[in-house]
C-alpha cells in the first residue's frame, strides 16, 4: 500500500504524487473490474494505488510522453499485469482505445496536470531558473518546439500575449523588449538574470522568473490546448457510471477543468446558436462543487500541493 505521496528514490527520479488518496479513491477502483486510464502516468504514483485496488477484471491504461516517467513507472508498476503503459500524448486516447477495440472508459479516467518535480528540477531538462542549463523544457524529449525556440524566434508581441496569458505575467511587455534585444538567449539562467535585471525588485517570495518560465512551458508544451481538447473528447468516451478526477495546479488549468465540467452538466439551458451541442448537455453530475484541495498534513509534508485542486465529475 503507498502511504506517502512521495515517490521512493532508489534512482534519481524524485516525484511527489499530490492529493494521492483523494484523487485515485474517488474514482471508485476498490473491487472494480473496469476499465480506468491515468492520462498523466508520471512517477505512477497514482496509477499504482489505482492498479492495486482494482480487482482482477479491472485494467488500467496509462499514458506520458516523458521517457525518464515512462522508465521510473515501468519499474513502479512492474508487477501488475493488469495496467498497460503506453509512451504517448493523452491526446491520442481516443485513437489508442480505438486501436484496443476499447468503446468506452467503463471505469474513469485520472488527469494529474502539470509537470512532476523531477522534470522542473533536473537541471538538464531546462526548466529550473535556479539550475544553469539550455533552454528545453519539453515533456517530450522527441517534441519539435522548445523554450529555445519559443526565447529566440517569437515576435515581440506573441511573448507579451504568452508572458500575459499564460503566466499572468506583470511586466510581460519590459521582459519581452530585453528578450528580443539580448538575444541569442540560450541558457535558463541567462534569461533567469535577464528577467531579474528588466523587472523591480519586490518583497515577494516568489521569484521574479516563475511567471515567464511558467508560461514558456506552457507554450512549449500546448498545455491548455490539448487539456481543453482531450477534456471534451474523453468525456463522450465515458461510460455511465464512469468518474473523471482531474488535478490541477494553475487558475488556468483549474478554469478550463471547472468550465467544460460545468458545461456538461447543464441539461435546462440549451444553445439555440449550435443545437447540434444540446444533446451533449446534462450528460455529466459534479460530485464536488468547490475543488477540493490539499489536507494541511499534505502541505506541511509538501509545500507546493497548497496550489493544488481536485473535481470530480460523473457520467450520468
Ligand atoms: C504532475 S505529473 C503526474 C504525476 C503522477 N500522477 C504521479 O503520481 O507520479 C504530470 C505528468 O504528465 C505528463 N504529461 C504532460 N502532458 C502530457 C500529455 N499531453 N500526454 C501525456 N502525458 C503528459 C508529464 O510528462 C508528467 O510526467
């Protein structure tokens, strides 16, 4: 049985698997013999408490595209023969069940979004502002785009649009100006100081270069794009019965989460401009109206859950 959150660290792979009990026990795995996919496979924190409740008809299929997740939870998950791991984005569940003679998610399906603590602070994955290395940032190692490229190639004014959306970035417009006056930027900690010397100075204890960072990947990795797409995709693959439990870290995240759940569960107020969505209404019954977050015993053990936000959602 996994108590902690906290990935074992017999390798270099570290990860602490947030809100573990909340988000795998509402899926209702305990006996079941259904079928359940973890689209966000990680360490495989969550996959391995849902693989181990199951009962012996129930399956569970996993999917990351990060090979160093995919090589830790291969191990993690080594002696369940029920679970299949696929190295692959969530968005391609549809085809992949599909591929399976899979009609539909019987049991639920589990999103655990962002990035794990290995890939923001292994230095050679370039997405730590404390760690020099070049600027990469992707999930997936074989991805076309990277922070580099995102850094050097961008017009001004996608940077500000992308510092401003993605990261809620204050000073969004004076960072991108020094971007594209310093450049080439090839180097995390060179656009760290960058950042550091282009913005005031503040009291706060976030530093000064989380937001850009922040939004970079997010840029790098389509996140909100391919959570809002897939979000809607798999929920015409659930069965009835069936559970989504859903994680996040960010407002944004958490907005499209909160948003296309809701939408789905309205069933009296129909789109008279696109009747052909109507029917797609009232098809899905929260079962948290406000997220729920973290216990405070999980924040003391591991700070950054506080940001954290679970909903859970049922097929009707
Ligand atoms: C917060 S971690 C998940 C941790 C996991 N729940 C655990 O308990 O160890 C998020 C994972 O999602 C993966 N990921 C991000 N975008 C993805 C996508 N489009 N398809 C599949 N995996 C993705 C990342 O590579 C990362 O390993």
């Amino acid at each position: 049985m996994v108590k902690s959150g906290m990935q074992e660290n017999k390798d270099d792979f570290k990860h602490y698997t947030v809100m573990l009990h909340e988000a795998t026990e509402g899926l209702n795995a305990k006996g079941s013999n259904k079928i359940f996919i973890d689209a966000t496979l990680g360490g495989g924190g969550h996959s391995k408490m849902i693989a181990q409740s199951l009962g012996e008809g129930g399956r569970l299929i996993s999917f990351d595209v990060d090979d160093d997740a995919i090589k830790k939870a291969s191990e993690v998950l080594k002696d369940f023969k029920n679970v299949t791991i696929i190295k692959d984005s969530y968005t391609t569940i549809p085809e992949h069940l599909k591929e399976m003679g899979i009609e539909k998610i019987t049991g639920g399906i589990i999103f655990d979004l962002g990035a794990s603590y290995h890939q923001l602070t292994k230095a050679e994955r370039g997405f730590s502002f404390m760690k020099d290395a070049p600027l990469d940032m992707r999930f997936n190692k074989q991805g076309s785009l990277t922070a580099y490229d995102v850094v050097n190639t961008y017009k001004e004014g996608d940077l500000i649009r992308i510092f401003s959306e993605y990261g809620e970035e204050r000073f969004s417009k004076r960072i991108a100006k020094a971007i594209i006056n310093s450049r080439p930027i090839n180097t995390t900690l060179q656009l760290a100081d960058l950042i550091k010397k282009c913005t005031p100075k503040t009291n706060s204890k976030i530093h000064c270069a989380t937001r850009v960072f922040q939004a970079i990947r997010i840029e790098v990795n389509n996140e909100l794009l391919n959570f809002e797409n897939t979000l809607n995709r798999v929920v015409k693959l659930l069965d009835s019965g069936a559970i989504i439990s859903i994680v996040t870290f960010h407002s944004l995240e958490d907005r499209i989460a909160k948003n296309i759940l809701k939408d789905y569960t309205k069933s009296e107020k129909c789109n008279k401009f696109k009747p052909q969505q109507n029917s797609e209404k009232g098809i899905l019954r929260l079962l948290n109206k406000k997220p729920i977050c973290a216990s405070d015993e999980e924040i003391k053990e591991n700070p950054p859950s506080r940001s954290a936000k679970l909903r859970l959602a049922q097929k009707i």
